[in-house]
C-alpha cells in the first residue's frame, strides 16, 4: 500500500519506517524531458516551431527533475507484508557418486610437458621442408619456389606471380614463409602434446598420417574457392607427403619426449570422460584388485 | 513473519520471501497515467517489452510484404519506391526498435531481481532512456507523413539500414527521408546509452549481501559486458550521424565524394557501430540461455568462470572485426588478413559457450518445456549461424558471396535463428514471473514448431539463390534466373513464421487472463527473481537478500547439499 510523497527526512521520522520500504516517487518528469528532446529533434526535420515547443517544454522538465531530487529526493513509503514461503524441499535428492577424491579429473590425469609439443613442432617442422624441397629442386630446380609459394600468401603487392618469379629469392616471401611455417608448427606440435595423450590407440597413425591426410583434403578443396591460382601451382603429392612427414615426426618426437601411460589402455567410457566408477577408479579400486 | 517450515540456512535467510503485490484499483486512466509517471524497473522493463513486441509485429508485415514481392519473378506486387522504404525500415525497426528495447526490457525487468536490488542505479535515468528510445521509433515511423516535409505526400527512409554514402548525400536523396533515419537513430542512441550507464551502474554498486561478481548469475555479467560495447559503439554511429547531417545541412563534405569527402570513411564509421551491434543483440540471447538451458537440465551451468571470460573476451574481439563487412570496398592484404583473423578468433569464445551448453545439458535430466524448446533449437541454429560467419571471414569466400542472398540468410540465422528464437525462450520463461500466469504450454508447442518448420523453409533455402548469386536488396529478377522455386519455398516459411508469431500474441494475450495462476517458482529455480511474488512487488524483496553461492534458491531447496558449502 502507498503513502503519500514525501521527502527522505520526513520518512526517517515516520513511524512506518520499521514496516515500509522507500522507493523514488513516480514522477512525469523524465518523460516530459524525453518529449522535449524529441520534439527538438522532430523540428529538424519538421517545423521550427516544433524546436521552441520542445526547447520549453525540456527547460520545464529539467526544471522539474531538480525539484524531484533537490534538495531532497521524493520517495514513496510502500507497507511491508513479508511472509516467509515456506520452502519444500526439491523432491529430487541429490545423489553423490561414491568414488575417491580423482573422481572428477578429468583424463588423461598427466599430460605431456608443453615443451615437448615444442620440441615436436620444431622436429616435424623442419623434416617437413625436405619433401617440399626435393620436389622444388627436382621439378623446378629452385629451392625458393616452395619458400615463395607459402611466403607470398602474405606479400600484399605480389598477385599471381609468374614462374620466373616464384623461383627466384624474394626477401619479403621468404621473411614471411619463415613467420608462417615458424608460428604454425609450434602451434600444432604444442596442439600434438596436448591431444596425443587423448586420443585412443595408435596416435602417430592418427596424428601422423590421418589428420594430415584429412587437412591436406581439406585445404585442397578450400583452396579451389580462396585462391584457385595458388591451388594451381602447389603439387598435392609432395605437399601431403609433407604433411605426413610432419605429423609422424612431430608425433614420433612428442611421444617419445613424454613418459605417459597410453590412454588405449583403459576403457572407453573413462577416455570418453564418463564417471564409470568400477571401471577405472583411483587409488582404491586399483588397491582393491591388488 | 512466519515460520519457515524447513530449517534454512543462516547465510541465506532473508533470500526467499514472497509478499502478495498491493492491489491497483484505479480507474484506466489513472492505470495509464501510473505507467508513464512510473520510475519502476519492472514497469520500464515491461514497457521497453511490450514496445518492441509492437514493432516487431511491425517489422514483421514488412518482412511479409518483401517476400510477397520476390515470390515470383517479375513480380509488381509493390512498387520499387515502396520496396526501398520496406527493406531499409524493415532492417533498421529490427535492429533499434525491435531487438535493443526488447533486450534492454528483459534487462531493465531481471538484473535488479537477480542482484537482490529494489531497483536500478537511476530510476529516473531508467524512465528518461525508455521515452526517448520511444519517441525516436515513433518519430522513425512518423517519416511515412512527414518524409519529404509536411506539405509533401510523405516516405520513409530508402536508403538501406547502413545508409551507404554517398547515396544518402543531399543530390541522391534530397527531401527528408535520410534527415528521418538519422535523427531518429541520434535520439535512439541517446536512451541506448543512457540504459547502459544504468546497467553497468547497478550491477557494480546494487548487488546485494554475499553477491560477489563471481557469485553473480551469468545474465547479468553478459549484460554488463553489453552495456560496456553500447557505450563504445553507439558514439561513432553517433558521431557519423552528426557528420552525415553537417553534409546534408552546413555545407560540410565528410561523405561527398565529389569534394574530397570519403564514403569509405561512413562505412568505418557505421560498422564500427555496425558489428559490435551484433554481439550487443546476441549476448542478451546467450544470457538466457545461461539461465534457462541449467534449470531445464536440473544441472548447473558448466564452466561458469570460462563462461564469464568467455562473454568478455566476445566483447573485445568484437570491437576490431567491423571491417569484415568492408572485403568487397577494397582493402589491403593486411587489412584483409588482419579482419579475416580478427573474425575467426571470436569463434574461440564463442565455441567455449556452445561446448558449455553442451556440457550442461549432457546427463541432465531434461525437461523440454517451450522456453527449453527453443533454447535447443538456438542451440543447433547458432551454430550454423556461426559455421557461415566463419565462410564469409574468409575474405576470399566474402569476395564471391557478398551482398548476396547468401549473406542474408547467414545474419538472419543470427537474428532470427539466435537471437529471435532465444528471446521467445525468455518469454516462455519469465512471463509467469512478469504477469504472475503461466503461457499456455501446448500453444508453446504449436509456436515453436510452426516456427522452426518456417525458419528452416526460409532461411535454410534462402543461402542457396545467394550462392546462386541472387543480390541482397534485388527488387525483382528474371524467371531464366533459377532462383524462382526457391523464392518461393522461402515465402512460404516466412508466412509459416509469421503464424508461428500471431500463436504466440494470442497466447500472450490468452494466458495474461486466462493463464494458470504461476506462483513465485513456477519452474523450480535457483536465482533470486524466483524467490518473490510473481509478479514482484513494487518493492522486489521485503527482506534485502544475502546470498551465500551462485544459486541461492539452491541453497535453500537443498539444505543437505548447498551450493555454499563447496563455492
């Protein structure tokens, strides 16, 4: 139930304080002040008149919103019922999963050390380049066609270069080939030492010769749409062999580098991340099979 | 004060109470003079809502009108004049009048509701935003009279939503049609502002006892990320629009070509605005999908540390991606590589949210309502939404594709298929919290059918003429085309949305008198708008909640496993 407007200090003597909330008064102020304005801009596109009207009746509201909050602000008492609603337990009680305190890890419990996806990504990175290069040098007699294939994706002036261009040194190529094939294999040997230990049995075969298959399609038929010209000029085999090369030798070193226990070896309801207690548990299942 | 029934915690006593609303038994005259005088946020919240539900009935019969006109080849059902004005209102009455109110309206009703406040930080402020954005739509609106000057026959802006300059020069469009756009749009911004201050305000300085900003529900952190990219948005609109009238008016030539101006510099200006705006209107829609896929899931949402992060980082990623809208004005090859990677890396946060939902929703015990309906079916159509916003990042891919039906279908899969289909959700959700009644859920049923089947029909089919290479904004076309059983498919699913949306105004309208009575908690809730009457009193909560976890009502439903016993 409402009460008259009156200012804070009235309130704070009123004796329905104890039972009563202050809210800000209702008041036109606010939507007068909107209409002026609006009325301002209208006259833009209007009549004149339109800005005068609009500039009063602005001046008026402003005039009136200072009064609402100077030197008091209007409140408004609102009485008070509270009941407390009496709370019915959900009828849904909440059930815990009795496993130890690894229950909730998520697997794998260790993984490879970043730098060892480092190392990876370098390794594969640079065994890599040897397909690549062989086929530039055999087929083009150039070491650079490779080079300027991948550096010139990020040579803004350099559209659709020739042949004689692409087997010749360009600094600006070559400088971005670098960065690229630098970033980009760090990135996805770091990507490797993160997933390897995820992923179910045989991960280099994974690793190392599906997902470049898979990447190399990919890129095949993305390219035919971003850049046909590029796609033109790359020799597919080499450039999967590449790949290939790529992901044995980053996954062969990740592998190698890390000490982990392959997740093929437990079930997959606890690779997939399923609470599957009894089938692998912690500490206790495995002391209660010893 | 009653006894509670059930022992409750002593950190969350004073989190539920429920106090019956004073009854208003005033003349109608006198109910309609409490409304416009009312600096309540549920009422502003309310009228924000109701506004836009207007225009978007609005907005929608000029949606109908543009496929009546493209169903057929050849077609002269409306004249081109008329077509320009009905796709530059169309998209510009979505974007300002339909989905910032009705999102700020949710906003206005549920951020002080959820933060234990009585109201927001400027309630005066709050009522000052909501008539100003108002009066800006009427006055959007009034240029269908007044466009070219009282003594004129009157039109409304043809220009496009992004009003492209030169085009909206004072030689290309002379009279008032661009004047309107403008100044409305100027004043609209005003109160768009004007909210966000509001928001950020209350929720830093209004949250109640024990509501520390990791204990927040995650709808109010995505609102005050929202308001933070409204305040750096809406100023370059601003200001373009300032430009844009010193041009037409003082002589001035930011814009005109033909004097040294640049239209390259009003599409800066307009998608710096132009793109952070989509993430203003889809992160509210993420925000009830926080709320409502964990209570239909019975689960708490997942990841909610990576979900706040991941709303803020959508946040900054998407102030440097404006020029992606720009691939086809011409630009370097760093300014293409720099905007194509700058697009992709908002997949990042955004894939964080999508696997989150996910999560929640995997080994929950699911309870399919229509508000969870349609949060399932956002689910599925955001994703497609974003698949095809990473095709057109590709700056390559934006080159043969752009500006063609293509585009449209991907932004309306946003729009409508995100953003439209989330903000149904919230209705479902929180209309028995705003008018104390429950929708009518087999209506629910037949609205979110009718409106998948037509949003799939429409905009499922409608990137096909585009890849086909059917123009956006294209008056008419050619049968010899091929794109005809396409358009016509398309119009089809449209007129299916558009009875998907009369079911839902007649269960609005239905259920507001007719409805089953919803009670404080009508669908076993854990945030504090749950724990008062429905509807709240002026008031929200007679006793200042204190909250002990990110689910309070939780708490107190679950005394033997509250959520404050492990935060």
């Amino acid at each position: 139930m409402t009460t008259p407007i009156a200012s804070s200090q009235d309130a704070k003597a009123s004796h329905h304080e104890r039972n009563s909330v202050h809210l800000p008064a209702p008041t036109p102020w606010p939507m007068l002040l909107a209409l002026g304005f609006a009325l301002v801009f209208a006259a833009l596109v209007t009549s004149q008149g339109l800005a005068y009207l609009g500039l009063a009746i602005a001046v008026y509201a402003a005039i009136g919103w200072f009064r609402q909050v100077l030197p008091e602000e209007h409140v408004i008492h609102i009485e008070v019922e509270t009941e407390v609603v009496a709370i019915q337990p959900s009828n849904r009680t909440v059930t815990r999963i009795d496993v130890d305190e690894t229950h909730r890890a998520q697997l794998p419990l260790k993984t490879f050390t970043w730098i060892s996806g480092v190392k990876g990504g370098i390794a594969g990175g640079i065994a890599m380049v040897i397909p690549a290069e062989l086929y530039g040098l055999i087929r083009f007699h150039s070491l650079w066609y490779v080079v300027n294939l991948l550096g010139g994706a990020g040579v803004g002036d350099w559209t659709n270069p020739t042949m004689e261009q692409l087997t010749h040194f360009r600094l600006s190529a070559f400088i971005t080939a670098n960065i690229i094939q630098g970033v980009v294999t760090l990135l996805v040997g770091v990507l490797y030492g993160a997933m390897l230990p995820l992923w179910p049995k045989r991960p280099v075969l994974l690793g190392g010769i599906v997902a470049p298959v898979l990447w190399t399609g990919l890129l095949y038929g993305a390219l035919n749409i971003v850049n046909p010209y590029l796609r033109g000029k790359i020799d597919w085999w080499s450039f999967a062999a590449s790949q290939v090369l790529f992901g044995v030798v980053a996954g062969y070193t990740v592998s190698r580098l890390g000490d982990l226990k392959s997740l093929a070896q437990v079930p997959l309801a606890v690779r997939l991340g399923v609470e599957s207690p009894g089938l692998e548990g912690g500490e206790r299942d495995r002391g209660q099979r010893r | 004060m009653a006894t509670p029934t059930i022992p409750i915690p002593d950190h969350v006593e004073g989190a539920f109470d429920e106090t019956q609303p004073p009854k208003f038994r005033g003349t109608y005259l006198e109910k309609v003079h409490g409304w416009v005088v009312t600096v309540d946020h549920k009422k502003i919240g309310l009228m924000y809502i109701s506004y836009a539900l207007i225009f978007l009935l609005v907005a929608g019969a000029e949606a109908l009108a543009i496929r009546v006109q493209l169903a057929r080849p050849e077609n002269t059902a409306i004249s081109p004049l008329v077509y320009n004005r009905i796709f530059t209102m169309h998209g510009t009455t979505m974007v300002f009048l339909v989905g910032m109110p009705i999102l700020f309206g949710f906003g206005n009703y549920l951020i002080p509701l959820m933060i234990g406040a009585r109201d927001m930080a400027f309630p005066r402020l709050n009522a000052f935003s909501f008539w100003i954005s108002a009066f800006a739509g009427i006055l959007l609106y009034y240029s269908f009279i007044g466009g070219l000057g009282l003594s004129g026959t009157g039109t409304a802006p043809d220009v496009g939503w992004f009003a492209y300059a030169p085009l909206t020069e004072k030689p290309f469009s002379p009279g008032h049609t661009v004047d309107y756009w403008a100044v409305s749009l100027l004043a609209n911004g005003i109160g768009s502002i004007g909210t966000a201050i509001n928001i950020i305000a209350t929720i830093f300085s209004m949250r109640c006892k024990g509501m520390t900003l990791f204990r927040m529900p995650l709808l109010p952190w995505v609102y005050l990320t929202m308001s933070g990219l409204v305040l750096v948005a809406i100023g370059p609109l601003t200001a373009a629009q300032v430009m844009l009238l010193v041009d037409r008016y003082l002589g001035g030539h930011f814009f005109d070509t033909q004097m040294g101006g640049s239209s390259i510099l009003w599409a800066h200006f307009f998608w710096i605005f132009g793109h952070p705006e989509v993430y203003i209107l889809v992160l509210p829609a993420f925000a009830f999908a926080n709320e409502i896929i964990p209570v239909f899931s019975r689960k708490a949402i997942f990841g909610y540390p990576a979900m706040v992060a991941a709303t803020v980082g959508i946040g900054f990623i998407s102030l440097g991606v404006w020029a992606h809208h720009m691939f086809t004005i011409g630009m370097t090859s760093f300014g293409n590589a720099f905007f194509t990677l700058s697009t992709m890396l908002v997949s990042i946060p955004t894939g964080i949210k999508t696997f989150n939902w996910l999560a929640t929703l995997w080994g929950g015990k699911i309870r399919f309502t229509t508000a969870m309906l349609f949060s399932v079916g956002f689910l599925f159509q955001w994703l497609i939404a974003g698949l095809t916003g990473i095709m057109l990042s590709v700056s390559a891919w934006d080159w043969q594709l752009h500006n063609s039906y293509f585009v449209v279908a991907h932004f309306h899969y946003v729009l409508v298929g995100g953003i439209l289909f989330m903000i149904f959700a919230a209705i479902y959700y929180w209309f028995p919290k705003m008018t104390g009644r429950m929708l009518n859920e087999r209506l629910g049923k037949w609205h979110f059918w009718l409106m998948l089947v037509g949003f799939h029909l429409t905009f499922d089919l409608m990137h096909v003429p585009g890849v086909l290479g059917m123009p956006r904004q294209i008056y008419t076309y050619q049968a010899d085309r091929g794109w005809t059983v396409w358009n016509e498919f398309i119009s089809l699913g449209g007129f299916i949305q558009g009875a998907a949306v009369l079911v839902l105004v007649y269960n609005m309208v239905h259920s507001y008198f007719r409805g089953a009575v919803a009670g404080p908690d009508p669908w076993d809730g854990w945030t504090l708008e749950w724990s008062t009457a429905s509807p709240p009193p002026d008031y929200n909560f007679a006793v200042e909640p204190v909250v002990a976890s990110r689910r309070p009502l939780w708490d107190l439903k679950h005394p033997e496993d509250p959520d404050s016993a492990v935060e």
